[in-house]
C-alpha cells in the first residue's frame, strides 16, 4: 500500500514539473518572439560607435535648442498697410517665419526622438551582459 501511494506521490510531482517546464518554454518562446520583434534600428551599430552617436546627438541637441528656443519667442507683427501689394509682402514674410519655427521645432523633435531611441539601444546593450542563463530564467519566467 505504501509502495503504490510513493508511485502516485512521485507521479504527482513529475506531472507538475513537466508542466511547469512545458509553461515555461511556452513564455520562453514568447517573450523571445515579442524580443526579436521590436523594432531596433541601432542595432547593427557597434557599441562604441553607438557611444559616440549619442553623444553627438546631445551635442545637436544643446547646439539647436537655443535657436527653436528664440524662433518659438520671437513674435511676428503683422504690420497691416492699406495697399494689397504690401499686405500679400507682409503676409508671405509672416508665413517664411512660421514655417521657418515649425521646420525648426520638427527637427529638434527628431533629434530627440533620435536621442531616446539610442538610449534605449544603450540600455539593452547593457542588459545583455547578464549572462545566458540569466537570460533564458528572466524569458522563461517574466510573465
């Protein structure tokens, strides 16, 4: 009698290994598949080159910011004559402004856009180090 209650016992605990091995691998390959699917574009860089990016990057960024700075102050007074030539002058050299502001202040976004997205790069590059086995336990069991 307590020989067949040992086999269920050991049968019990084999059956809840192999399922917790089996959801394992399921979230493995899940969490790799949603990994690889990201989308990396810095990826093929070097890290050292991906240094150096960022910090060219931040030096745009504190060379540009003063300058989208001053064109989002800088006001345009429409300076309003009664001759239609000088209105048309007056509203084309307003428009040069905003669109001058407007292409400047779409530049800075893409160069921040730019910044984080090699941060992120960084970031995971110096997750990476923690190891294969480390790697494959966080895969296998982040839910």
């Amino acid at each position: 009698m307590a020989a067949t209650s040992a086999k269920g016992g050991l049968l019990l605990i084999l059956v809840l290994l192999g399922g917790a091995g089996g959801v394992g691998y399921w979230n493995y390959q899940k969490n790799t598949a949603a990994e690889n699917s990201e989308p990396r574009p810095f990826r093929g860089y070097a890290t050292a080159d991906l240094d150096k990016m960022i910090v060219a990057q931040k030096a745009e960024i504190a060379r540009m910011r003063p300058t989208v700075e001053q064109a989002r102050l800088t006001h345009t007074e429409v300076r309003g004559n009664g001759f239609i030539a000088d209105q048309v002058k007056e509203f084309e050299r307003v428009h040069r402004q905003s669109t001058r502001e407007r292409e400047l202040t779409g530049q800075l976004a893409d160069l921040e856009v730019m910044q984080q997205q090699l941060e992120k790069e960084r970031a995971k590059r110096a997750g990476e180090g923690e190891g294969e086995l480390m790697r494959v336990l966080r895969l296998a069991f982040t839910f």
